[in-house]
C-alpha cells in the first residue's frame, strides 16, 4: 500500500495486537503515522497476544478471526468506511467476509500458498487439524475475495489448479525498498566490525545465507551447512554466515567451525551484508518470489542461487545472477571468490535489475492501478 498515498489515496492499517521488539520497547502507541496519508492504528489487546504464542513453535496464527470476534475495536467503524478492504494472509479473512459490507471488495494479500508452507508441519500435537484448518482459510481466502494478490505467477497457478477463485489474480512481485538499493561496501568499518564480532578472517571469503525459521529456508540453510563441510579441512578461506532466525533450527553442536549463525539480528543488521562477499541462495522449496533474492540484489552482493531460487524473477545466468545446482555451488564460490571484478559486475547489474522491476514501490503502484481497473470506480 506505500504508494497509494502518493495518488491522493488515504490508508489505515489495523494491526491486531503488537510485536516483540514493540512490546520490549515500550512503544505502546495506540495509532503510528508512517507516511501523510498512511496512518497504522494499533489494538492491543491480551487475547490478541495469547492465541500468538503456538506460532513460537512453528504453528500458523489460526485463532486470529476468532480473538477478533471478542476484541475488535475500531475495527468494525474502519470496515464501514472503507472503499476496498485487503487483508495479508487468511487468518483474519473469516471475520473480515463476515462483516465488511456487501457492496465493499475484499481482498486476499497471498504471501505464501499457505497450505505448501505448513502441509508437513513438524510438530507432534494437531498437526492433521492444522492442516485441514489451513486448507479450509485459504479455501476461503481465494474463492470468496473479490480478487488475490500474489507474489509471483506461480503461486496464482496454485490457486487456479486447487481453488475456484472468487476473482481475478494480481501479480505483484516482492521487492526491496528503493531507500535499501546500495552499492556493495566489503571495506566499511561495519563490515571489518561484523567478521570480528564472529571471529572471520578479513581475509576470508564469507558466503551468506539469510531467512527466517521457516521450513523451506532450514531446508536451504542444511545445504549451506552441507556445502561449508565440503570446504572444510581442505580451503580454510572460506566461511559461512548464517543470518536470522533460521539458525535456530540448526544443531550447532553439529555445525563445521566454518559455520556462524547470528539468530535474529537488528544492530549492524546492514553490515553483515557488506561483510559477506557473496550471497548464497540454495532453497529447493516455498512459494512466491524469493524475498532475499531482491535483499542481496538491493545491496549490490553478487548471488550464486539455484533455478528455484530465482522462480518468478527474470534474470540472465551469468550477468544479474550465477545460476547453480546445489553439487555445483562450491565450485561457482570458488570461481567467484577469485574474481573480484566478476563480484562487482554480477552484484551490480543484480542491484540495477532490483531498481528497475523489484521494489515494493513498483509493486504498489502496480496493485492499486488493477484495483482501480478491476475494482472502481471509487
């Protein structure tokens, strides 16, 4: 939604209760300007909180709609005002098709097909009835809004094969914010900083891998962890940094010493980006466009990914990207850890490739215009 107030559009975001680092920061702030036009308003709420806490282990936020129908203020007088309604992900959707106006359209914001992300999910309690929930939202997610927004051409073949959309597909890519596109900076303090926070040689060649705890990406971060085995004992000037969340999935008693994994990272957040020298995109699995696909593009890092990788992103093997199955990746590291001119021209063209078709900008635009086209007149 970032660029509909650039048109005149106005934008209220209702966000169902608050986040950790929101919380842990005392920002209890009921209503957040982002931007003229763009206004967050905030409902905090213990039973929006409690029914969060099975997502600590892995489970979808199933219990959103129904916390709703208890806790909702404000809630319901923004739905009357609204001229279109867009709801991220199918949590709330129950709740919202129950009580948005009939003559208002509803949209679904698809990030994932949701039914792929937690169809084997691994836990031991309820995992069938998880599924079966997931399946039935996002059912009615996609057959009964007035249209689904998707990230990539991909997952809207998804839907059409599972589901008998209520209305039509609107693609619009992830994307890097235009503010985030940089040159690639190996040599800034905060870079030098970040290897000597874990110990990494400056002189090291340091692959990084970044992603949330989330299947498809411990999936990936197990092949990094498969492709530091092979370097080491045999090239000891390569490492392997292993960026977010999704190293809490990893058994570090088991990881080569050529493995670091940050967990969650805010401070210097941007500087472990410049510390790498490449960045590594393995995943095998998932939905949508690949988000950190475009984070490494945005900041000029030169990326070695597989085919899957890079679904739904148009680039050429070899000028935006290296291209590579995973048997075949230590040997594209090794070729780029010797090139350093061949480093600069892949990032760079990446970071060019982002700016032109992979912003959350252009997104936007690209959304509202098929709201106008498809929805209006407003």
């Amino acid at each position: 939604m970032k660029e509909f107030p650039e048109f005149g559009d106005s934008v209220v975001r209702y966000c169902q209760g608050g986040s950790p680092a929101m919380y842990g920061s005392f920002d209890l702030r009921r209503r957040v300007t982002i931007a003229d036009g763009y206004e967050e308003r905030r409902h905090l709420h213990p039973i929006h909180e409690l029914p969060k806490a099975p997502m600590l282990l892995g489970y979808p936020n199933l219990f959103a709609s129904r916390s709703l129908r208890l806790a909702n203020d404000g809630l319901n007088e923004m739905l009357a005002d609204a001229d279109v309604v867009v709801v991220r992900e199918p949590w709330q959707l129950p709740y919202i098709l129950d009580h948005a106006k009939p003559d208002v359209p509803v949209v679904y914001s698809s990030h994932n097909v949701e039914t792929e992300r937690f169809g084997d999910i691994d836990q031991p309690l309820f995992a069938d009835k998880v599924r079966k929930r997931v399946a039935a939202l996002e059912r009615r997610a996609v057959e009964e809004t007035d249209a689904t927004i998707c990230t990539g051409e991909r997952d809207a073949n998804v839907y059409q094969d599972r589901y008998d959309p209520g209305g039509p597909m609107i693609i619009a890519p992830n994307g890097a914010y235009e503010d985030d596109l940089r040159e690639h900076c190996p040599g800034s303090q905060g870079a030098q900083r970040v290897r000597r926070k874990y110990d990494i040689s400056q002189e090291a060649t340091v692959s990084l891998f970044m992603g949330s705890n989330y299947r498809p990406n411990v999936e990936a971060a197990n092949v990094v962890v498969k492709i530091a085995r092979d370097f080491h004992g045999r090239n000891d000037e390569f490492h392997f940094l292993i960026l977010g969340d999704v190293g809490n999935a990893l058994d570090d008693r088991d990881l080569p010493p050529n493995v670091t994994t940050t967990g969650y990272v805010e401070e210097d957040f941007e500087a472990h980006f410049d510390a790498a020298d490449i960045g590594l995109n393995p995943m095998l699995s998932g939905g949508g466009t690949n988000i950190k696909q475009i984070e490494y593009f945005a900041r000029s890092l030169p990326v070695i990914s597989t085919s899957f990788g890079v679904r739904g992103i148009n680039v050429c093997d070899g000028e935006q990207i290296v291209v590579a199955d995973v048997e075949a990746m230590p040997d594209a590291i090794e070729k780029l850890s010797g090139n350093a001119d061949l480093r600069e021209k892949v990032g760079e063209n990446g970071r060019l490739l982002a700016a032109k078709r992979y912003t959350w900008e252009a997104s936007s635009r690209t959304v509202r215009t098929q709201f106008r086209e498809i929805l209006g007149p407003f």
